[in-house]
C-alpha cells in the first residue's frame, strides 16, 4: 500500500487539504490514472484522521473527475491531462474577511460561551425527534415571523423569567438580534436620528448608520442613560440595555426607566429598543423586571437572543412589537422570508417545553458564578486585587476591571498579552472621546474560561503588572 505525503497545517479543514494533496500527486503523476486508492477507512487510519474527513476529500475529488467511485470495489485515478509546460493553477490568495487574531491562552472576551456548558446529547436526542416527528413540516417554509411552536414557547418563557405579557403573534424570530436591529430601522424609519448608550455595544451603532440613521451616543451616569442628554439630541428613538449595560453593567433603576418612559410620550413616534441580551444571568435574586412590562403606551420593543444563553452559532433572536407597530410590521414587511431554518426552530422550541432551558441557564447560571467567585478570591490570594478593583458581575457573564497603575493602557495590555492574556480595554467601546481621566479599565468576559483558568489568570496579571 502507498502513502500520500500529507503533514496538515493552517487554518483550511482537514478534508480540504488532504483533498488538495491527493490532487497534487494525481496532476504531478506521482498516482497515475488506474491507480486504486486505499480504502477511506485504511487510509484515516494511516494518517491518523477520520474516516468522515477521508470522505469528504474523495467526494469532492471524485465531483471534479480527478477519482471515480467503484460499487464494491472502491475508488480509482482517472486520467487527468496536464498540458505540456503547465502546471496545475496555484490557487488564487483571497484576503481574509477579517484579521486573524493570534490565539490567547486566557481570552476575556465577552463573546461566545462555554462549549463545555452547552447539553449537547440533549439538543441531539431532540433533534433527532423533531426530524422523526416534524418531517413534512421541515420541508415547508415557516412563518416568516418564525414557527408557531417556538413563538408560543417564547412567550411562556418571557412570562416565567421576565414577567412580560404578550402574545405569540407579537414575536419575530430572525437570524441574530443585528439582523432584527436592521428590519427595525427599516419599520421605525431612519429620520430622526437613534440616540446609544455610550459606552455601548458599537455594531449597533454601525448598524444603524448602515441604514441611514444619525447616531447621537448619550452618556451615561450612575442610573443609565441620561435623560437630559436624550432630550438634548433630539432622537427619535433610544437602544438600550437597562437590565444590565454593556459593558458598565450598571441596572438602571426604576426611576430612570419611568423617565424614558415619560419621554417617549412627549412626542409622537418615540420608541424604546430594549435590548435584555443577558438578564437571565443574574446571581441573587430574580432578573430584574424588564422594561417591557411596564410600558402601557406601546413605546417599547423588546429584543433578547439565545446568543448568551446558548450559543452564538444557533443565530436565533426574537423581538416583541407592540400591537401598533405590529400591524405596520406585517404591512410593510412581512415579504421578508423567515431566516432561520425550520428544524432549528422546532429543535429549541422542543428544548424549551420539555423545561430543559431553565435547567441549563439554572446550570449555566451557577458555573459562572463559582467562576466569577472564583477569580475574585484568586484576585485577593494573588494580590492582584490591591492594584485592581472589580465592579459589574453581580449580574451577567462579564465584569470591570480597574487598575490603579500610572502606566499606559497600551502597556498594561501588552505586560499581560507577554502573560497569555488578552484584555479588552474599555475605551474601545466608546462612540465619543472616553473621560479625560478613565483610569486603564478593561471589559472581562469570564463565561468561556474554567475556574482553574480563571486563577492562573489572575496569578499571571499580578505578576505581569507587578514592579
């Protein structure tokens, strides 16, 4: 039996490149046409890689006629004729989307979840059911304003954990809470400008802009977002996070919110985008009451993601309209096609009937907050804590670390980037200039990292900083 020189490396999946090393030796003669490959199971284990990546790379070789599959006997080189003084075509170098960031030994950000969390034999044995018992229905296209099972659980699930009231007919599911921010600058219209939270989450701020909005940031106090500030900019229409500010993480009292509420009616067509991206991360108590629930004008929009809770990859969101702006919804539109598939729709939907969703964010809930303990008691141990101090974790997946240290950021960031830590400054999630004299503070997601993480982190952090 003969080998294929095959050594992976980069980032391109592994059938793709055991694909192109087949390929090489086939356009440079080295297996000629006839030739019968091993088999994909002799030969996943000669290179020590599945059976599944050996398939898929014979697929795509066979689909382009470099191999023809056999019946029971397996599959073999064709004939591939490479002109005289031609070699086979280099391929052509495509920049990537987006720079590559170097891999982190601690990563504090605050996108994403713990892969270890996520109850993957549950969501598979659901799956699996949905495909059994949902079969026609998969292959019919949805709502577009989502299945109707997964709308009603919704709603049960917007009762049992934010006290909010509302029908399934209220609630649109869409890929992702920039998707939903998107079809509502084209509901609510871009004149009159869209007041932020600043700092805040500042894709929506390009989001908005994308679609013709002015953006006017709007700072913030102890209580949220500034009233006076909103009034002074003459918005239409204000996006916040109230339950829990990202990334300050301060809970706007009701106080404040019955001021926005108060604004919203002091002219026509002012709304409230309520974005409660993580408020079912709180560690004592219940969630704070949404903002949603006391609004009796139809003035507030209610947006919340399954991003946090379970995992960004699934790209599920849902908004909550009021009936006023509903009815315009499903007139100017409901054209849009539902853009999230069927069977992942009925799978969550199954997920949160059969009660398995308050059980993993019950789960969730508890491992991040042994985690969140436990990098402050590795603060204290380490001593990390007397040149830093901590604020906004009580609640959420993310907290503020201040360094009392006459040093730059940039320095700090670097120190701990020697360490194998990646730290994310808040400064970069302002809209405007930041305070003149913002001492270095950074925006620590801790939900992807283990406690044993978590304390090695903190050691190192004291030790990079450390005279």
């Amino acid at each position: 039996m003969f080998s294929i020189p095959f050594t992976p490396t980069g980032n391109d999946p592994l059938y793709l490149q055991l694909y192109q090393a087949i390929r090489r030796e086939i356009e440079g003669g080295q297996l000629s046409a006839g030739t019968r490959m091993p088999s994909k199971r002799k030969l996943a284990g000669s290179l020590g890689i599945s059976v599944v990546t050996v398939e898929s790379a014979y697929g795509q070789l066979v689909a382009e006629g470099y191999l023809e599959s056999r019946d029971r006997s397996g599959f073999y080189v064709l004939p591939v004729v490479v002109r005289p003084g031609h070699a086979a075509l280099p391929p052509v170098f495509v920049p990537p989307l987006t720079e590559q960031r170097e891999e982190a030994e601690f990563d504090f950000s605050t996108s994403g979840t713990d892969p270890a969390g996520f109850p993957f034999s549950t969501w598979a044995k659901l799956s699996r059911e949905v495909l059994s018992s949902r079969d026609q229905a998969l292959l019919t296209a949805a709502h577009p304003q989502g299945v109707e099972a997964l709308r009603q659980a919704i709603v049960r699930h917007l009762f049992q954990f934010r006290g909010i009231r509302v029908s399934p007919e209220q609630v649109i599911v869409g890929a992702g809470s920039e998707f939903l921010t998107t079809l509502l600058v084209q509901l609510l219209g871009a004149q009159g400008g869209y007041a932020l939270e600043d700092p805040g989450y500042g894709k929506i701020a390009q989001i908005f802009r994308a679609n013709g909005a002015t953006v006017s940031p709007i700072a913030l106090d102890e209580k949220g977002l500034s009233v006076a500030g909103l009034r002074q900019s003459g918005a239409r229409v204000v996006h916040i996070t109230p339950s829990h500010h990202f990334p300050l993480g301060t809970v706007m009292p009701v106080s404040r919110r019955i001021e926005l509420l108060e604004w919203c009616r002091e002219g026509a067509e002012r709304y409230i985008i309520e974005d409660d991206y993580d408020s079912e991360f709180r560690f004592s108590g219940r969630p704070i009451p949404a903002l949603q629930g006391m609004d009796r004008d139809g003035r507030v929009i209610y947006l919340n993601t399954f991003a946090k809770s379970l995992a960004p990859s699934l790209r599920i969101s849902y908004m909550v309209l009021p009936p006023a702006l509903l009815e315009r919804y499903r007139k100017e539109l409901l054209f849009y096609s539902s853009t999230v598939p069927s069977f992942e729709q009925y799978t969550l939907a199954a997920f949160m009937d059969g009660g398995h969703m308050e059980r993993h964010i019950s789960r969730t809930r508890n491992r991040c907050q042994n985690r969140y303990n436990a990098f402050l008691q590795a603060a204290q141990e380490t001593g990390l804590d007397r040149k830093c101090s901590f604020s906004g974790g009580e609640s959420g997946l993310h907290l503020l670390m201040k360094v009392q240290d006459s040093r730059r950021q940039e320095t700090l960031t670097e120190l701990a980037k020697a360490k194998g830590i990646r730290l994310y400054p808040l400064n970069a999630y302002y809209l405007c200039e930041p305070p003149a004299l913002l001492p270095p503070t950074f925006v620590m997601g801790y939900a992807r990292l283990t406690e044993e993480q978590l304390r090695q982190a903190a050691e190192r952090l004291e030790q990079a900083w450390s005279n």
